[in-house]
C-alpha cells in the first residue's frame, strides 16, 4: 500500500426505535473537517460489523485491508487512500451523517 487510509468502524446496538447498526467513518485530516461518517442497518447475512464494512469497501474497487482489532470501542481498516472510491462507499452504504 502506497498511501492508506483509516476507516473506523462501529457497532451500534439496537434501541426502543432503531435496529442495529453499523457506522463507518472517516477523517480527512488534509481538509481538517469533521469526519465523513455513515450508518447503515446491520446485515445479519454476515458474521461481524467488521465483514460488512469489508464487504461494502469491496464492492466498490477496494482490494488491500489491514485490520486492527485492538481498539476499545471500533475496528480500524486500513486502506489504500482513493478519495473517489472511498465517497462512492459512503453513498452506497447507507444514510450519510
């Protein structure tokens, strides 16, 4: 990977009104802006928060991952740094915040 990126992605229980889902988010530190985020409704077709948000990256042209699970509160992909696919991901995930 020549230049990555850090997605954050979250898992959102559900609520009295709201069923579970899941929140992928972004910051441009370039633009020094606040994070570009998204929340979609949890698939229950796949395993994790996690393999859904891979899922959406793949599908649209994203191909490396790196993976890291430590963080307490959310995964964190890293992914090659590709502005266009990365904004067509938010507006095919989901309801953008």
């Amino acid at each position: 990977m020549n230049q990555s990126h850090a997605v954050y992605v979250k898992y959102l229980g559900p609520t009295n009104y709201r069923d579970s889902r899941v929140k992928l988010f972004t910051y441009d530190i370039s633009a020094n802006e606040r994070p570009s985020t998204i929340t979609m409704d949890y698939d229950h077709e796949v395993s994790s928060p996690l393999e859904q948000a891979i899922k959406l990256l793949k599908s649209v042209g994203f191909e490396h991952f790196v993976i890291n699970g430590r963080h307490p509160y959310h995964y964190v992909i890293m992914c090659e740094w590709n502005h266009s696919k990365l904004l067509q991901a938010f507006i095919k995930g989901g309801r953008r915040e």
